[in-house]
C-alpha cells in the first residue's frame, strides 16, 4: 500500500466545524473595513521574486529564510505572497491608482505563506486580514488604520489586546539614530548573542527583536529612537496619540517596538494578547512611505496593517467567546419503497427549488436506520414518503419536536414547511 498522505507541516485543514469561527472573523472584517470606506481586493497568491525582495528588503527575515520561492517552467522566479503590503502596492501602481482620489484604502483576506518554524496559531500557510491606505501621509490616517484594527477585535469580543506603538523616524533622523545605536552596540559587542553579532552588520534595528535575556539587558539601556526623532516625525507622532486618544484607543508607547520589514517608517504598532505562547503578537502593521519608490513606481506614502487570522481564532476560542452555529436543515426525507425511492428526486427538486433545505438518505436502509439519522439530524421536521403514501398522493410529515404526525398533500408540502424552516 502507498503511504497515507498527510498535509504537509505547517499546513492543515480548515474543516467545516471551524467553519462557524471564520465566518464570523471574515464577515466581521468586511464588515468593518466597509464602514470605514475600504474596498475589496483580491492580488495573485504569486508574485515574481523581485516584489518581495525589493518589497520587504534584503536582509529581514522573511527575505532570507522564509519564502516559499521557485522556478517556474519559464525559468521565472516565483514567490508565494509572503506579506500583503508589496502585493497592493504593486497593483496600486501597475492599474494606474495613483489617477484616483487620494488615499486610495484597499482591504484583503488572503493566505501568506511563510517558511517558518510551526508553533500554536503559526502556519506556513496563514490566512490574513489587511488593509491599505496610499496616497497619503495625514496622521489622522494612522489613527483612523489602528482604530479599525482595534475595532475589529472589539466586535469580535476580544479582550486584554494591548496596542503597542511606536514611530521609527524617516530617512532622514533614522541614519543618525542608527548611527548612535551601532556606536553603542559596538562598545558592548563582547556581550552581544551570536544572531545580534550579525544583527548589527545587517540589520541594527532588528537588535530590538533579540528574545535573549542578557541582550534584553542591554536592549533596556540602549538609545531610543523617539529621542531622535525630526521635528516633522515628532510632530507626526504627537497628532496620532492625541487622534488615537480622541477615538478612545488605549496604547502604550514601546520604543524598542521596530517590526521585522525594512519599507517603515514613522508609525509602527502591533497588538499584543497573552497566553498564545511565546509569539505574543496578534497582529501589525505601520506606515510605509518609501515602498512605491522602492518598487520603482512614483512616491505614493501609506499606511496598513496584517492581523492573522488563525490567531485572531485561537484567542476567541481561549477566552470562550460563542459563535453562531450554522441552522440544521429545514426538513429530513425518508423514503420506503422503491417507488417512493424513484419518486425522490422529484420531490427534493421541488423542495430546493422552493428554497427549502432539506437532507435524506442514500442507497436502501431500513425505516429504523433512516430515522434514527433523521432524529440525530436537528431538523425540526421528517418527511416520510411511501408506496402506499405515494399512491394517494400522499406524504407523512412528522414534527420532531412534539413527536406529531400528520398526513399532507404532495402537492401542499412546500406551503406546509415554508411558514416553519
Ligand atoms: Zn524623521
Ligand atoms: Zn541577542
């Protein structure tokens, strides 16, 4: 016998019984990104290399380790969506949205793929809830993107999500932040973790990331970037928290906070839970001024955020929040007979038809068998169909909750059920 195939890891099956909990998380996320007059859209799962590289950065995690990258039979380079923000943007420049009303605010639920090591609530293929907002570089933007984040969670019931925020400057305070941060670093390279050795000829700011203790100590005293901010990312900084205040969005203010893409900058912010493990982030996202013009295409600042959806679930499921179940059918069809049997399809095309959903049986099992599925079933009521039944032109309609049973008219079964399912 062949091996039995599983999915491969990191991956799984989104089955029908957590079906309930998608429902509710994607209908509240269009549901929200409506209101605030985002619009739909939907960028290939793939995307040629160069987006993702030019896009996110050489460098960053994601480039170096975790795309899901091969060549195609055309020998051309393809990634697999490995973020959301590069995808819409390059639509954005490619169809010409610079020629519309500015911001233009795009949301997506869409799969990204990312070779990472699997953990509770991380997949290698996650599903994503994002939101673009380009052209434009107002703060009241900013507040406006978190607040519909934080909304989401709201709706969804969530509680104890903690937004932490942070503005990681421009290109032009940035370079003599990083500048003061190597200086630092260098005089206690000795003491640095093997990954910040690399870090910090890579990629300084990511030294922020290091989860090691004895680099967290030094992560405590090293320069923070809101003391070097320029006039005009202060500025910035100050109208979002008074915005973000004026909304009622609590925050916390997290100068190490950085995110693993080198395309922010200014505002950074991320959603943190407990009690999903050690990656405590729900969710992110910042403002990306220079990627059109790192992709090539004019300048077009934005901002955005991604919120993974798999986590979103497995924090509804820990704190014990209830969704709706999907309702049982409206009616359950026994048939006895083989002339009620060649008569079924008939009736179930009258049924559906008429916009009644009904369930029943297939191949030849006895009443007793028919009924006890039709009794585990839910539906609140069964259809029982005989020869006999048939010949008057007949059929027996049970309510299963009072156990009833009644004798109608063929012809006045959908009127019958219609007023109940
Ligand atoms: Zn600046
Ligand atoms: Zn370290």
């Amino acid at each position: 016998m062949p091996p039995l195939y599983r999915a491969p890891r990191g991956t799984r099956d989104l089955l029908p019984d957590d079906r309930p909990y998608w429902d509710r998380v994607e209908n509240a996320a269009r549901c929200i990104s409506t209101r605030y007059g985002f619009q739909k859209i939907d960028t290939p799962t793939f995307e040629n290399t160069g987006l993702f590289i030019r896009g996110v950065g050489e460098g960053t995690d994601i480039v170096e380790k975790e795309m899901y990258t091969f060549q195609d039979k055309g020998d051309n380079s393809i990634t697999l969506r490995s973020e959301g923000t590069a995808p819409v943007m390059r639509a954005y420049l490619q169809n010409g949205m610079q020629g519309l009303p500015q911001p233009v605010k795009l949301f997506y639920l869409a799969s990204i793929f990312r070779y990472d090591r699997p953990q509770a609530g991380r997949y290698r293929e996650h599903k994503q809830f994002g939101v673009e907002a380009i052209g434009e570089t107002d703060p009241l933007l900013d507040a406006e993107i978190i607040t519909l984040a934080s909304d989401f969670y709201k709706t969804l019931g969530l509680s104890r999500i903690y937004l932490q925020l942070n503005n990681i400057g421009c290109p032009k305070c940035r370079p003599i932040f990083l500048k003061k941060l190597i200086e630092y670093y260098q005089n206690h390279k000795d003491e640095l973790c093997g990954d910040c050795k690399r870090r910090l000829v890579t990629n300084p700011l990511r030294l922020f990331d290091c989860k090691v203790e004895s680099c967290q100590e030094l992560i405590a005293q090293a320069p923070k970037i809101t003391d070097s901010l320029c006039e005009e990312c202060r500025t910035h900084f100050d109208t979002l928290q008074s915005a973000l205040q004026a909304y009622k969005v609590p925050f916390t203010l997290n100068p190490t906070l950085v995110r693993g893409l080198d395309y922010y900058t200014k505002t950074v912010f991320e959603f943190w839970t407990e009690g999903i493990g050690a990656q405590n982030a729900l969710g992110g996202g910042g403002r990306y001024d220079g990627l059109a013009e790192s992709l090539g295409g004019r300048n077009a600042p934005g901002i955005g955020f991604g919120l993974g959806l798999d986590r979103v679930i497995l924090t509804m499921q820990e704190q014990e929040i209830e969704v709706d179940q999907p309702p049982p059918p409206g009616a359950f069809l026994i048939t006895l007979g083989d002339a009620a049997r060649e008569y079924r399809p008939l009736l179930l095309r009258s049924l559906r038809d008429a916009g009644i959903r009904v369930a029943n049986i297939y191949g030849k099992r006895s009443m007793k068998a028919q009924m006890r599925q039709a009794n585990t079933s839910g539906t609140p009521f069964t259809l029982i169909l005989g020869d006999r039944e048939l010949e008057k032109g007949q059929i027996a309609c049970r309510n299963m909750e009072t156990g009833e049973q009644t004798e109608i008219r063929l012809d006045q079964v959908i009127p019958y059920l219609k007023p109940n399912t």
